[in-house]
C-alpha cells in the first residue's frame, strides 16, 4: 500500500507555528485520530490527528519545526499494511490514546488536546494498573523517588514548561510547583496540567489517598464527593456524557471555580426593534434573507463593548488585554450540547450579514463540521435562551473572556411612561462577569447603556 502523506489541516489565521511536541516515531502503530504532532501558536496549543489507523513510516519535521497548513508532518502506511507488520514496542504512555482522547475540530480550543489519563472512574476500575502519567495528582510517588523529586521542585530551578503551557496554568490559575511532568526529563505538559485540574475538581481520582497532596477536593478545602450507590434506592440507567460534555465540562467547572462571577440583571424594551426587525424581514423576504434577534444584539453588543473596553479584554498575570477588535461568541444548541461559534470582526459586518453568518455556524454546529478556528478568538459570548423561555439565569463566563450576556424570552409588560401604563415588549438581561476585573458599577452602566442601544439602534452610530 502506498504511503499516506499526513498533512497540516486547518489551523485557521496561523502561519509558521512551530512544533513543540513530536507524539510518535517511526514504526508506531496508530489509531484513527491519535494525536500525531503538537503545535503551539500566540493563543492555543492544538493537535494534528491521524486521519486514519496506521504505522508511522517517516516524520517529516522535527521540534522547533515552524509549519502552516498543507505542510506534510509525516507519512504513514494504512492498516492493512500495518497488520502485515511486526508489532513494535510498547508506545510510551502519553501516545497511547484512543479515538475519544484526540483532539477534534469542533471542540474548544482549551480542551482540543485531551488528557490521556482515563478518567477517574475507569481509573478506579483498573486498580490493579499503574497510575497514568497525565494524573500527577493521583500518583503517590514511591519513597525512593520522593526526595528527587522534592529536591527539584524546591530547588531554584523553575519547573520545566514551554511558554505555552505556562500560559496555559497561569489561565487556569495552576501552580507549576504542585505539577508533577509526564514530559522528558519531567518536563510538564499541557495534559498534565489538565490532568491535576480534573483531579482537583473531582476529588482527586480513585489513587490519591484522603488528605493527599497535589490535587484533589483535600486542596481546595473542600470535602470529597460523595460515592453513592444508586441502584440500592430503585431502578437507574447508566448514559455516557457526550463528547461536548466531557471536554466542556471541566471547562465550565474551572470558570466557575476560579472567576469571581457576579451576575447583573436589567430589561431591554425591544418594541421598536421588532417592529423595525419584522419591516427588514418583510422588505427582503424574496431574497431570502432573514434578520434574526440575535444579530441585532450582536450589534448592540459591539457598541457596548466599545463605549466599556474592559468587557473586551482579558487578564493576563498582572496586565488586563484590552482587544482592539470585536469577535463575539454565541452559544448554539447541538443534539450533543453546547458550543460557541464565534462571529469575527461583527464590528465591520451588517445586521444581515451576521444574521447569515449565525445561520450557517449554526449549522455547522449542529452537523459537528465546526473546525478549530470557527471558535477560537471571541473576546465577549451572549448565550440567548429567547427561543425557548425562562425569565432569568446565570451565565458561567467563557474563559479568557471577562463577561457575557445571558438573553431570556422577552415578555409584554406594563410600562409606565410618565403619564400612563404602556404595553411594551421587554427582554430580560443576564450579565455575568469577573469581578477580579469589573466591579458592579461598571456592569450597571454597561447594561443600562445596552437597553438603551437595544431598544434603539441608532445610539450605536453616536
């Protein structure tokens, strides 16, 4: 069979990022979607998957490497040739990863590289097993061992990590100190540092010991999950978490954890806009072309978002980023959960033209054909939940953002105009933000001044 030639996929904007992990070597055995090489740009570390199983013939390029789309990083042969072939050695740990494990285009760009550990039930299943590399938290060092690696922890020596993975833990607030590498010579991966993570919001695995150190709910304070065993009650039905859930999950679990989140409540009367929104659609109903509710609030959005910079920025150590262009995320409904599409530069696009733009995201969701860079550079989210009801909720911010804007179903209400009670259509607002960054004055005026926009547009022009 003839050498498969693997290529750069879809990096999106990025040219000339360079390769900061080598995964595999000749002769490795993989399977479909085994992560093959890591690249790191300015603003995320994403995997190239094997398009198919196979054995590693010849890499291509080497650490240091820089590459852009339709670079060839390796070729392989199929999997017919690779039955024929003898069986290599045992791949090291951190390549022997399974399809759910790889990194996936329609995932976010936080999560995109999976840890290889299994998770902390199967990791109890397998007790017998040692402890996975990508679980420093769960790994009780042997005596022998313990004093080297105390020594170089304490030592002057910095922890050994890349400038991303350092990025990487300062985003999640982890302390390098606290992780043990899975790397060469104990360098720290971004794996590891998802794996201590993990550990720590869920108990910290089924190895780490009560009370133990470098993970776990014993580091934060808090008590260790409850094991329960339901079916002693009645009846129950085990469902896998889809994949969206998996890799999300811890997401939403660090934001919540780690951001002081203070939510802010205000209405919109958005009357006229429907009115005006109801006109457009009519005015264009033969070309097709339909304005939606959320691209309007997109627009307003961006004139809010201009008018208060700090909710388009995010923290760095000790700097606040304030961005200069207006990229803004919006949660779509998939049959697997959640994602967040992101409309770039919706400050140069028209109404009609971000209303076409959600359509098709939209739908790219919900086939799973999103790639990477259709959700990577928001700087602020709206997470609209009009369509389908509820008053109010509180929105968890979408790390590195400062904020976002939870959207309910807007209701008629009586209004009191100075002289009477009016009927006005009115949208309840939900803005949740980092208080490390903003404080409730500031989020106040900012949602006043977006009821002002929404109910009327032209203010964005002001």
């Amino acid at each position: 069979m003839a050498a498969i030639e693997v290529r750069v996929p879809d990096i999106g904007d990025f040219k000339d990022v360079p390769v900061i992990e080598l995964l595999v070597k000749p002769g490795d055995v993989v399977k479909k979607d085994d992560s093959l090489v890591t690249l790191e740009s300015d603003k995320a570390t994403m995997e190239v998957p094997a398009p198919q199983a196979g054995t590693v013939k010849e890499l291509r390029v080497k650490l240091g490497d820089k590459v852009s789309e339709g670079v060839t990083i390796l070729t392989m042969e199929g999997a017919a040739s690779a039955a024929a072939a003898p069986a290599p050695a045992p791949a090291p740990a951190k390549n022997a990863k399974g399809p759910a494990s790889a990194a996936q285009p329609t995932v976010p760009a936080f999560l995109a590289k999976s840890p290889p550990a299994p998770s902390p039930a199967s990791a109890q299943a397998a007790a017998p097993a040692p402890p996975a590399p990508s679980a420093p938290a769960a790994a009780a060092p042997s005596p022998a061992s313990a004093p080297a690696a105390a020594v170089e922890r304490e030592g002057a020596v910095p922890p050994h990590a890349s400038p991303g993975v350092r990025r990487f833990a300062r985003e999640l607030g982890v302390d390098l100190v606290k992780v043990t590498g899975s790397g060469p010579k104990a360098r720290i991966l971004k794996e590891d540092i998802q794996g201590f993570v993990k550990s720590a919001l869920a108990g910290g695995g089924a190895a780490a010991p009560s009370g133990a150190k470098g993970g776990g709910f014993a580091d934060l304070g808090l008590p260790a999950w409850p094991k329960v065993d339901f079916a002693k009650f009645g009846p129950v039905e085990a469902k896998p978490l889809s994949r969206i859930q998996k890799i999300s999950g811890p997401a939403l679990a660090r934001n919540w954890v780690m951001i002081p989140h203070v939510t802010q409540f205000d209405e919109a009367d958005i009357t006229e806009l429907e009115a005006f929104r109801a006109k457009v659609n009519e005015e264009n109903a033969k070309a097709g072309i339909k304005a939606t509710p959320l691209a309007f609030l997109v627009k307003a959005v961006v004139a809010a978002l201009k008018k208060f910079p700090n909710f388009n920025s995010s923290l760095d150590g000790d700097n606040l980023i304030l961005k200069q262009y207006w990229h803004i995320g919006f949660a779509a409904d998939t049959p697997n959960g959640l994602v967040v599409p992101v409309i770039k530069d919706a400050d140069k696009k028209g109404v009609l033209d971000i209303a076409k733009e959600t359509g098709e995201l939209a739908a790219k969701a919900r086939e799973g054909k999103l790639g990477p860079a259709d959700m990577q550079g928001g700087t602020f989210s709206i997470s609209s939940l009009g369509g389908i009801g509820g008053t109010a909720f509180t929105p968890i911010v979408n790390a590195p953002e400062v904020a976002i804007l939870g959207v309910s179903k807007a209701a008629m209400k009586p209004v009191w105009d100075g002289k009477q009670f009016v009927p006005r259509l009115m949208m309840p607002l939900s803005l949740s933000y980092d208080h490390r960054v903003i404080d409730g004055a500031s989020a106040a005026r900012f949602t006043s001044y977006l009821a002002q926009v929404i109910a009327d547009l032209r203010r964005s022009v002001l």
